[in-house]
C-alpha cells in the first residue's frame, strides 16, 4: 500500500487519523533518510574499490609493457614476434580502459555522492527542522488553549475579548506551522522520485559508458585476437613437434648410445655381415664396413680372429676396397637370412651378399648407395587425396614396418619386379603415407642436404618475405640432380594435397610442419638445432607453396645449358620430365624468343662478368615488382648474374631489378 494522502484542511482539525497519517509520512521520509546514509556509504566504498582496482591494473598493465620475451636461436618467427609483441598490445588495451575508468572515478562524486548528501540534507533536513517547529507551535498552541478555555466567564467582557483575539492568533499560527510541514513533507515526498534516482541514474549511465567503451575496444582487438590465436596455435604445435625432438636427443645423451658419436667422413659405416663360400657350404662374417659415395668406394675390414693367416688368397686384417657397381635388395623369400641386400662390384664378378644389422639398418645402407626409392604417390593420390588429417594421422606401426620391409622400395634404375608393386588391396592410405614419411625420415641424408642445411635455414630467417623465396629457390637448384629431382616429385604431390585442404585439412603450414623435420634435419644434433625446426618448417612451406616456380626454373636451366645458333621466333625444346624420374617421357616447354649471343653461342652464367653493359634483343612486360619492364634496343648497365638460373640483376632508367638472360646481347 502506499502513503496516505494528507489533506491541508485536516491541519484545521488536527485530528488523531490526521496525526496518525503524518506519523506514517514521517516514518518514511526517516527510512529513506537512513538508506540515503548508507548508499552513500557504500558509495564510497565502491569508488574507492575501483580506485584501488584501477591502481592494480595499472601496475599490472606496466609489469606487461615492462616484460621482453626471449626465445631460443638467433632469429625469431612470424608467430614468435607477433606473441612477444602481443604483452605490449595487452597493455596498450588495459591502459585504453582505465583512462576510462578514470573518468568514471573522477565523476563519481559529483554524480552520485554530493547530489545525494545535498538532497538528504538539505530536503530531508528541512522536513526535520518543520517537524520540530510544528512540535514546538502544536505544544504552546494546546497550551495556551487550554489555559483560555480556563478562563473565567466572570471576567471583563474586554479582558475576554482580548484573549479571544489572542487565542485567535495563537491558532493561526499552528494552523501555518501545520500547514507548512504538510506542504514540506508532500513536497519532499515528491522531490525523492527525482532528486534521489537521478543521481543514480548518472552513476550508472558513467558505468554504461565504461562499459561500452570496454566492448568497443573488444570490436577493434577481435581481428588482432583471431591472428594471435593462430600464431600461438602455431608456437603451440612447434613446440610439440620440439619437445618430442629434444626429449629424443636428451635420452639419446644420457643412454650414450652409439649411434650419437660425431659424423664422420663416411657416407654410411658399420657392422656388415657378409656370406663367403666354402666346401662345404657358406658361412657369414662380420666386417666393418664403410662407403663414400662421391667416389662410391666400398670398403670393408674383418673383425673376427681365424686360425689362418690367410683364407681365399685375402690376407685377414687388410681392408678390402671395392668400386661400387649397383646395390638390389635382396627379396625375403630368396634367402633364409633376414636384412639382407646384394651389391656389385668393378673388381669382382658376380654379387656380394651382405646382412644389415636390423631393417632400419639396411635401409640406411641402401640408400647411401642409391639402392631404393619409393613408389606410393600415385596410389594416394588417386584414391585418398581428401582423407581428413592426411600423413597427420599414422598407421598400424606393425603394418607400416611391413610395407617398409617388403613393398616400399625397388632398385632406381629398373622397374619394379612384379611381386614388389604396390597392391592397391593390401595396404591403406594411413600406412602408404606413415611409410613415405618413414622413407625420408630414415634417408642417409635428408632429400634438403646437410651441406646447404644452415644456407636453408638463414634464408627462412630473412625478414624480407620475397627475398627469402628467392634465396631458397636458388638453393634448391644447388641440390644434386637426384635430390632436386626427389624434392620436385614429392612437393608436386603435397601440392596436390593442400589444393584439397578444405576436405583433408592439410594447409600448406601443415604439410611444412610435417615434413620439415624430415626433409631437413641438421647433422649436429644439439638443442640449437632442435630450436631451428620451426623454420625447417618454413623452408618446406616456401617450397611446396612455390612449387611451380621452383619447376619453371629447373626447366629454365636446363634449356639454358645448350648452345643456339638460330633462334625462331617460338621454339620448344624438350626437357625430360622431372615428375617421375623412372620413366622416359619427354614433355616440351614453350620459351620465349632466344636471341643470338656473342655470335651464335650463349654464355653460361658461371662466365658472365659483374659491371658489364648490354642492350635488349627484344621488349619485355615485367610480370612482378622486381622485375624490370623495357623496350627492344634497351641500353642496361652494371649487369651481372643473379641468385635465380636464367635471370640477370642490371640497370635500366636508374631502376635495378631482373631481366631475362635471353632477351640481352653484351656490347
């Protein structure tokens, strides 16, 4: 129920059900004055917590700006930078939102403290003080009643007109005390409906305002927010990618385990065991083996004690020294021994068979010398190219060990016998793509050499993204013929894979992320090197994703290589393909027009000489920013070859950038 109405002519008759209303008023008008007082309290406790809140944040907002990350290695990554920069774009927001919370604090007082303190003292105040005047008027006016009603009729008839003309006045004067107090009551009543939620309503549109100051600044940090998280995804996984690597190198240090020693000159060294014919049937020593294959000389030294000096005219204890011929894996089902493989030799007539320590081993041995390569792309690109989590998910490791054991590899230079091909049937994508990795990752020698490993891995540290494409492209093409040719035919195929990405998921930052690690790897084992898998990483990425361009320029090369003393305005040379390096099909490359150089004869870039001049056979459009556009009969200067095959840096119109080596003649 509410408060009940007070009538200003019930001031006049000053009646108990009068009283009893303006006791109801008065009652009321002291409970609101009392949650006045403790509003204001709490008021001020509020502002003074975020005061305080405030003050923390800050501090913390300056602990963030003050802090510098330190990552491990000499250069950092895209997503390394982006997270160490983002504690400063933290405090740059926190600093953001309490300039606004400071705004909000200045305002407090006079928004919602002071209106409210003058409003219970000043309107409530003021009903008090009425209450007390029309107590004080309501006691003397009853009192000089009653006195006046006491009067005697006896008296004077002027004395009796006296005191009614006084009591007249007397009762005038309540009845203004009266209906002041009334007035006042109703009026403060009234007045609380407004002088009372104003304030609160400032008070809280200064929060909204805050607030909405703090959503807007979360609009504007939502597209830095989406590419820190993808950075950190990023670090996340290379870290998982690192640890497993740097766990491995820390058990592999702490067993001591032999195979931990330093590289040695050898491409491939250790226990051999090899079958020797006697009477009466065959027995298999072991030998210390060694092979180097620039020279392909094989070597191998007899470790175990016989009773004779000398057996089959080999004196026991000299080392034996072979020119290798070829190397054929010895099928499981054409001997009782297991790891077994068969070699040829300059020197000998017919083959030496030999028993690897286990089939990891072999595979070691075999592809040091060229004996093995894979055959499963083609299979899994034709049935399982969109399969979800593509080479991310393994298989069966029991199945994946017998595909390495008995299908994966065949002899390079010959077709595959019919019992080793790839039964479609047989084996599933999952162990096709764990046995592909399984391949590199065991390689002698990663695909990504270890000579040009620490060339690759400062290119991916350059911080211009063009240049650093540019200088892995030239790498690429200081790999030997047979690792480039590997290197085209696996990053066409992961090419293929990340054109279907929104089926399988495998980005191009996925399949670097792969196969960075088994691509490349570094031949010193330390922590250093473990820190530099992420931009492992990186390298394979520009590869694949520029894949056609690295294509271009081999064939580019390639054609380079030969002499012309005619050219046609078109012309197409054929080029063997590098797709399939088993197979002898010939595709052509259409070139643009070669012109005659320095009569009839091209020079090779190895010849040309830096600071020359020469002039354009013929016009040419650039097609990206670093190259140069000009017309036929242009004059170029400081000329000299650049990092890219077929391309020269030169000088024209006070612009440097590349022109093609076969639109110029030197003058």
């Amino acid at each position: 129920m509410g408060l009940p109405t007070l009538e200003f002519s019930d001031s006049f008759l000053d009646s108990p059900e009068f009283r009893e209303r303006l006791q109801c008023h008065e009652i009321e008008l002291e409970r609101t004055n009392r949650f006045i007082k403790d509003l204001i309290k709490d008021g001020n406790m509020l502002i003074s917590a975020l005061r305080n809140l405030s003050l923390a944040v800050q501090r913390f907002s300056q602990s963030l700006q003050e802090f510098q990350f330190e990552c491990i290695g000499d250069a950092e990554t895209d997503d390394e930078v982006n997270i160490a920069q983002s504690l400063k774009e933290f405090s740059q927001l926190l600093s953001t939102m309490e300039e606004e919370r400071k705004r909000l604090i200045q305002n407090a007082d006079d928004v919602l403290i002071s209106p409210l303190e003058r409003f219970r003292k000043e309107q409530i105040g003021a009903v008090k003080e009425g209450k007390k005047q029309f107590d004080k008027e309501t006691e003397r006016y009853y009192s000089v009643l009653e006195k006046h009603l006491s009067l005697s009729s006896k008296k004077k008839e002027t004395q009796l007109h006296e005191a009614d003309s006084q009591m007249s006045k007397d009762r005038q004067v309540f009845y203004d005390a009266s209906l002041q107090y009334v007035f006042k009551i109703q009026e403060v009543q009234e007045r609380k409906k407004f002088e009372f939620v104003e304030p609160l309503l400032a008070f809280l549109q200064g929060l909204f305002t805050f607030y909405h100051e703090g959503y807007e600044l979360a609009s504007e940090f939502e597209p830095y927010k989406q590419q820190l998280q993808f950075n950190l995804q990023n670090a996340r996984n290379n870290f998982e990618s690192t640890r497993a690597e740097v766990e491995r190198l820390m058990k592999r240090i702490r067993s001591a385990e032999e195979d931990f020693k330093a590289p040695s000159c050898f491409t491939m060294e250790g226990y051999l065991y090899i079958q020797e014919k006697r009477p009466l049937g065959s027995v298999w020593t072991r030998y210390y083996c060694t092979y180097e294959k620039s020279s392909k000389m094989f070597t191998m030294s007899n470790t175990e004690a016989r009773p004779a000096s000398r057996q089959n005219g080999v004196v026991n204890g000299a080392p034996e020294m072979f020119r290798l011929r070829s190397c054929v894996r010895r099928k499981t089902d054409s001997i009782d021994k297991r790891f077994c493989f068969d070699i040829e030799v300059v020197e000998r007539h017919g083959v030496i068979t030999l028993q690897a320590l286990s089939e990891a081993n072999r595979r070691l041995w075999m592809e040091a010398m060229d004996g093995k390569e894979p055959k499963c792309i083609e299979l899994v690109e034709t049935r399982g190219i969109t399969t979800l989590g593509l080479y991310r998910t393994g298989g069966v490791n029991s199945k994946v060990q017998r595909l390495m054991t008995s299908v994966l590899y065949f002899p390079v230079a010959a077709t595959a016998p019919p019992d080793m091909q790839l039964d479609a049937d047989a084996w599933d994508n999952k162990t096709i793509t764990s046995g592909l990795k399984n391949y590199f990752r065991c390689l002698a020698e990663p695909v990504l050499t270890y000579r040009l490993h620490k060339e690759f891995i400062k290119a991916a540290k350059y911080d211009d993204q063009k240049y650093r494409v540019r200088a892995i492209h030239a790498l690429v093409h200081k790999l030997p013929e047979k690792n480039r040719a590997m290197l085209d035919l696996l990053t066409s195929h992961l090419l293929k894979v990340s054109s279907h990405s929104d089926q399988n998921l495998m980005t191009v930052s996925n399949l670097g992320m792969i196969f960075g690690p088994t691509l490349m790897r570094s031949q010193e084992e330390t922590v250093a090197a473990m820190m530099n898998i992420k931009f492992q990483n990186i390298v394979v990425e520009i590869i694949i994703e520029n894949h056609d361009k690295v294509r271009l320029h081999i064939s580019i090369h390639i054609t380079y290589t030969l002499s012309h003393t005619h050219t046609p305005d078109i012309m197409y040379v054929p080029i063997r393909s590098l797709v399939r390096p088993q197979t002898s099909r010939c595709r052509y490359l259409r070139l643009r027009p070669l012109g005659r150089l320095l009569g009839g004869t091209r020079p090779s870039a190895c010849h040309l000489e830096r600071g020359r001049e020469a002039k354009a056979l013929y016009s040419c459009e650039a097609e990206h920013s670093h190259e140069l556009s000009f017309p036929q009969g242009a004059l170029f200067s400081n000329v000299y070859p650049s990092v890219e095959p077929g391309w020269l840096q030169a000088t024209y119109n006070g612009r440097t950038g590349l022109i093609p080596e076969n639109y110029i003649t030197y003058i």
